[in-house]
C-alpha cells in the first residue's frame, strides 16, 4: 500500500482521463438532473463522514446533485446493509472504510463485501500511528519493543475492535514477536483520552485524531504505517525495522450490486476528476487522508487482496467481535 500515493497523482490522472471518455456531454448538472444518495455508515463530523463531504461538495460544482446520508450503526453495518439493498440504478452509493470488509469477517451480516456490491474507486488511503504520552520513558518504537519483550503482556496499546489500526498491531506483534496486551475502546477519542490520562502504555490510532497532540507535545508519535506529511520526523514502521509492513487504512467508493458498468464509469469520472483538484487535495492532507484514484478492475482485485489479508490477520491473532 506504500506505492499507492507514490503513484496516486498518475493513477487520477490516468483514471479521470480513461474514464470521463464515457460521458456523454459536458456532464453538466443539466444533463444529469437525478439526486444521487451517498450514505456514509458512520456518524457525522468523523474523518469518513468529511472526506464523502470534501468530495461531494466538489462533484457538485459541475456534476449531478448528490446529498450525503449518514447511517450510523454497529459499527459500519447499518448504512453498508441499507445501500446493498438499494436499487442498483447508479443513485445511491457507499463511501465506506476497511470496515466494510473486515466486519463481515468477525460476524455473521446480510451482506457479502464481494459480491453484494460493485466496487467503484480507491479514492484515498491514511497512515495510522503509535503514539505514548509525552511523559513517557519511551522515544522510539525500537524502546517500547525492546520494553515489552522484557515485560511480557504488561505493556499495553490501546485502539478499537476490528480496525486496520487493531490488525496492524496484530501484525505488528507477530513481527516484532512481542507480548503486548490489547486494550479495546469504543473510538480513537476515548483510546487517546486514556492514553493522555497514562492509563495505557500506548495508543495504534488514525494519525490524524493526534495531529494536534503531537504538534502541542502533550503526546509523542513513534512510528507510523505510512509517511505522514505533516509530521516528517515520525519514522514508519518499515524504516524502524520491519519490512513489508503494510497496513494503511483507506477510503472507497462502492454500488449496489449489479449497477450497471456506463453508471460506475460515469461516477468514477465525476470521483476522479473531483481528485485532481488542487483544493481537494488541500483539504484532504489537512485531514491526514491522500488521493490515490484506482478504479475499476484494478481497485476490485485491490479490495479483493485486503480482504484475504485482514481474513489472514483475524485467524491467526483469533480476534473476536465484541
């Protein structure tokens, strides 16, 4: 997943140019009177939730109106269950996380990632990052390896149940063949707020929900899954030693299963296309998220790859829904 901003700008480029071929006109709002409902399975103000309003905001400037409907619920399995059961006509979408294919691997939905849908677009990834309090005796990742090797299972880190951050500590544990004790919370905010209250040893969170804390110095990041442009001197976790190392999260857009393949092209081209902005992509590194663009065939084999990793990963560590 690393290769994937390296070559994001070549991939929209080369996305928006292929796919927009398909549309018929200019694309203009007049041509595509329609409201196309975008459902976004978490809660409003989360980074989901402002990435899907980011991007539809600025499909709307020339393309088709589109209105976004958050459907809150277990997780993200209340909004993604609404929109597999939505007609497959090109008017209601899903902007959705790794989530999407990673709860239906921890219990049993109504919905098959796979098959229930039809995978449009790869639209941008983020770096998760481990972090301790600024108090802590810990400055590297290397320390707080070497820390819990000496200390089987008392070290903790803190995250929610069923994230990439979650599998990526898996991962992490497994590499580093370390004992470390997970310690679950409902959200990154409760898990940083324990963390700042050095009720745990560390947190594996979404780098953005402590940009702020890092930048104050009241938290301390050690290592991260990806390069995080706002904070340079923070190592990924490959540069501290652990090669193949891949665990970013990501953003996509899917359809109901069975939408018809000129729709997914023709709102692929209006994604894409919103991508290239200058001002989207201003907006997106505020939010910690980058544009990657991969759609169609080379997203479905992308989405298919992840669930068999995150599968891979949730046997072997036996991680249970709760």
């Amino acid at each position: 997943m690393r290769n994937c901003r390296r070559q994001s700008l070549q991939l929209i480029a080369a996305a928006g140019a292929a796919i927009l071929v398909t549309l018929s006109g200019d694309g203009s709002r007049a041509q595509t009177p329609r409201t196309i409902k975008v459902v976004v399975p978490l809660e409003s103000g989360g980074g989901l939730d402002v990435v899907a309003r980011i991007l539809v905001e600025q499909v709307n400037r020339t393309g088709p109106r589109m209105v976004i409907e958050n459907r809150p619920g277990a997780g993200t399995v209340i909004g993604t269950e609404a929109a597999a059961r939505a007609a497959p006509d090109g008017n209601t979408l899903l902007i959705t996380n790794p989530g999407f294919v990673i709860s239906p691997q921890l219990r049993k939905l109504s919905y098959d990632p796979l098959t229930s849908f039809e995978p449009i677009c790869h639209l941008v990834q983020y770096p998760s990052a481990i972090v301790v309090n600024a108090a802590s005796p810990y400055r590297t990742l290397t320390d707080l390896l070497n820390a819990a090797r000496k200390k089987p299972g008392e070290l903790t880190m803190a995250n929610f149940v069923g994230t990439t951050s979650h599998l990526g500590f898996e991962v992490l544990k497994r590499k580093a063949n370390v004992d470390m004790t997970f310690v679950p919370y409902p959200g990154a905010g409760s898990a940083v707020n324990a963390l700042l209250g050095e009720h745990v040893t560390s947190a594996f969170v979404v780098a953005a929900t402590v940009f702020e804390h890092v930048k104050a110095g009241t938290l301390r990041a050690l290592a991260a899954t990806s390069r995080i442009e706002s904070l340079p001197d923070v190592p990924t976790i490959v540069a501290s030693g652990y090669a193949d190392y891949e665990m970013d999260g990501w953003i996509a857009l899917m359809a109901p299963g069975k939408t018809p393949k000129e729709a997914l092209a023709q709102i692929a081209g209006w994604f894409t296309a919103a991508l290239q902005s200058s001002d989207v992509r201003e907006k997106l590194a505020a939010q910690g998220q980058y544009p990657v663009g991969m759609c169609g065939a080379d997203f479905g084999a992308f989405l298919r790859k992840q669930y068999d990793e995150y599968g891979r990963v949730i046997r072997e560590a036996n991680i249970k829904a709760e």
